[in-house]
C-alpha cells in the first residue's frame, strides 16, 4: 500500500459517514489492510484487537473461509437476480424461510433491505400501508426513546433520538415522538426496576395522550439494548411490560434488532431472553457479519395479509430497492447462518460471561461510573465524579484521547462524543483475547487520568 497516497485521496474525495469533516482532514485516514479472526492489520503494520466487531457487526470475526467461499461461488453463478417483475433466487429464498423459522412469534414475512437504515425506512412505508389498508389512516405518529438509534436516514434520522443526527437535518418530523430512556444508571426513578418499568409504561400512555389518544398513533419503536445512546440494557421486564402496553393500547410494537440479533446478546435474537413478539422487527449488521451489505424487516402474519387482502388486485404495493434479496448477500447470509448453528452463539455466551466478569471489576477505576452488559455487547461509562454521576466536561476531549491510546495500545473499541466506552466483541473471541482487550482498556484509562486537565478535574 502505497499510505501517503492513500490518505491523500482520501482527504480530497472520500466522504466519511457521521464524522467532523474538518476534524478527518486535519488527522487524515487510518487505512485498514487486512483481517483474521478479531485481529486487524493497518497499513503502517499496526496490529489491532477489534472489541467493536467493525460496527457492531464482524460477529463471526474477519477471514471466514466458508463465508468468503460462499460469496465467491455465487459470485460466479448468479453475482445479480432482481427481485422485481416476479423474480427470484434461490439463496434469498432459502435465507429467507430459515430466518422466519427461528423469528419470535407470527414473523413468518421477511423484506430484504440493504442495511438498518433502509431496514427501519421500510417498516416506516409498510406502517402506513397499513394503517390505510386496515382503514385507520388516521394513526400516522410513532414513539421511539431518548438515547434511540434507528439509522441515519431522512425519516430515520427523526425516529432516532441522538442530537448529532438531529442537528441541522429539520427532524424529528412533526409525527416523530420520544420518552424517557429506560436507563438503571441515570433514571428519575433510580435504579429500581419495577420503578423504571412503571414510569416507561406511564411515560407511553402519557405521550399517547399529548399526541390525542391511540386513535392517532401507529407504533412504539425500541431497541432491546440501546447501543449507540451508550449500550444501555434496560432491567429486565422492561420489554415485555412495554409490549403488553402496546396491546393494551392497539399500537404496533416494533423491536430494532439492528445491533442485537445474531447472537451479540447471547441467543439468535434478543427477542428471546423475554419471549418478545413483535409484530416488526428490523435486523441487520450480524445478518451477514459484515461480509456483504444487508438488512431485513420480519412483518408478523397479520400485517402482510392485511395488507395483501386491502391491496386491489394488480397493484403493486409501491416499496422496493434495486438490491433487495441479493444473491451474493444472501449466500454470505446462509453461510453465517451456518456459523451461528454451528457453535459460534455458544462461544459468544461463553465467553460473554468472561467479559462481564472482567469489566465489574473495572468499576474500582477512579473515572467508571458504571459497566453494563449482556452477552458479548458492553458499555463503560466515565465520570469525574462517582457519586454526583457527574460526565466530564467535554472541553477534556476524553473520548479523543481514549481512541488514540486504544489505537497506540492495539485494541479498538467505540469512544462515544459522551465518555461511554462501547464494546462488541466477535463472537469467536477467546478468554485470553478478551483478558487482553480489558487488559488494554485498563492501561488506557490509566493514561486518561494521568493527563493533567483530567487528573484536576477528578481532584475537583
């Protein structure tokens, strides 16, 4: 590789999703070369644990014989099938019965999209087909949660409830609602869980009340985990009190399990951990590990035939993507598929305990607030001061300085804008690859309180 070139071309032409434009032309491009396992190499030789999995992602690890395999050999089959005019083809067919075989409940339809994003812009269409088809168009306006992500486009954006996607963009849209995250460490109601989980269901009905009652709202949207709002679990119970609510009020409950399906919590989907149905439900990320872009939406037996049965014959329901049910995704999608049945969810549980074992004993560190995890997905979250819960200032810029030291000390991993460490292992981790990971992390925030301006601030 030639770098210099590289980071060049890169500055003057390459576009970076959700980052400071000025920012990445002044400190220019890490280029990464290669991968094996959870090990990445750069172009400088830097060698790099990668505790996010990409982007919460790379869940079978990188270098997968039998995924590359699969990809290469469809590649020269059949490289490109439009699902368009009545066409088919045969991986995405088959990945598509498998995948409903194991979804929660009556999700026995599945959309392919090309990644979360589209994923969630398309449950947002399907809503409103229907709600007419159903004869209540009436019901337009959608709940989500503070600290939620459910993608970065136009309409997503607003659904997602982060300000960095708000900023600027004219979202959320006037339809686009949000209450209180279910957060055990920063809740009004403390840490209770039965307080947080009657004070969510409360804040629903009272936000349904303010827009004017069910009759005028479609669906409730939430993540099992919220990642990007800082990896927060909510306690358990949470997401089968919210569902009843749902059904109690006639509202569709939506689970983005963009981040979370595919083991990253443990089972297949997050779903299972509270036996979770809902009526849509949104993937991604895992669905391929990366490998090749994809995404899905699972609709619930009742939504697909509705809408079937109110759409006149001959008209085409009026949602689709050139590269919806690709082949070539779809084959790395069995092959992954394969990987998850063939132990790696196993491995994950495993070793997901490990790593929760070992980040407890991260919250003696003078700048841990607190550590929260399920399966193999964690978050870290700083403070300058325990007991107070107080973040720092952002003027110390920590999480510029936490990703430099994981870069210099070999390990990567998410430095949220607000101080939260986020990790996403692959699921084929080892014990020993995540002692060093949280080995690593221990020899950064070491350095991040040994920084003058940090080290006053913790005395202060």
């Amino acid at each position: 590789m030639d770098t210099p070139r590289l980071v060049s071309l890169d500055r003057e032409h390459l576009i970076h999703p959700v980052s400071s434009w000025q920012g990445h032309e002044t400190n220019g491009a890490t280029i990464l070369e290669s991968g094996k396992g959870v090990w990445l190499t750069d172009s400088n030789g830097h060698r790099l644990l990668d505790g996010f999995s990409g982007l919460w992602c790379v869940n079978t690890g990188y270098g997968c014989e039998s995924v590359v395999e699969a990809g290469r050999r469809q590649l020269e089959k059949l490289p490109y099938a439009t699902g368009y005019f009545g066409f088919s083809n045969e991986p995405a067919i088959e990945l598509a019965a498998r995948l409903t075989k194991q979804a929660p409940g009556h999700l026995n339809h599945i959309y392919f999209a090309l990644g979360g994003s589209d994923a969630v812009d398309s449950t947002l269409r399907f809503i409103r087909y229907y709600q007419h088809a159903r004869g209540t168009p009436e019901k337009r306006h959608v709940i989500g949660l503070q600290k939620g992500y459910h993608g970065s486009s136009f309409v997503g954006a607003g659904l997602t409830a982060l300000p960095v996607f708000h900023r600027d963009a004219d979202v959320p849209l006037p339809w686009q609602h949000h209450i209180p995250s279910p957060d055990p460490y920063r809740h009004p109601a403390g840490p209770n869980a039965e307080a947080i989980i009657q004070a969510s269901v409360r804040a629903l009905h009272d936000e349904i009340a303010k827009i004017g009652g069910p009759e005028h709202v479609a669906a409730f949207y939430c993540e099992l985990v919220q990642g990007s709002g800082g990896v927060i679990v909510p306690p358990a119970g949470w997401a089968s009190a919210m569902q009843a609510a749902c059904r109690e009020l006639n509202i569709l409950f939506i689970v983005d399990e963009v981040i979370t399906g595919f083991g990253r919590t443990g089972p297949l989907f997050a779903c299972e951990h509270e036996n979770i149905e809902p009526d849509m439900m949104t993937v991604a990320k895992g669905l391929t590990a990366g490998y090749a872009p994809m995404g899905g939406v699972f609709m619930s037996n009742e939504i697909y035939e509705t809408i079937r049965d109110k759409t006149p014959a001959g008209v085409a329901v009026g949602h689709g993507q050139t590269y919806s049910a690709h082949p070539v995704s779809a084959a790395i999608g069995l092959a992954v598929l394969d990987l998850y049945e063939g132990g790696l969810l196993e491995n994950g549980t495993r070793v997901g305990k490990h790593l929760a074992t070992r980040l407890a004993g991260l919250g003696n560190h003078p700048l841990v607030g607190t550590t929260r995890s399920i399966g193999m997905l964690a978050g870290i979250e700083l403070v300058i001061d325990k007991s107070a819960k107080t973040k720092p200032d952002p003027k110390l810029g920590i999480s510029g300085k936490l990703s430099r030291y994981g870069y210099e000390h070999g390990i990567l991993f998410r430095a949220f804008g607000d101080d939260v460490i986020g990790l996403a292992p692959p699921l084929c981790s080892t014990i020993a690859e995540m002692d060093q990971l949280c080995d690593g992390l221990v020899t950064v925030l070491d350095r991040v309180i040994a920084d003058p301006a940090v080290a006053l601030a913790l005395k202060a």
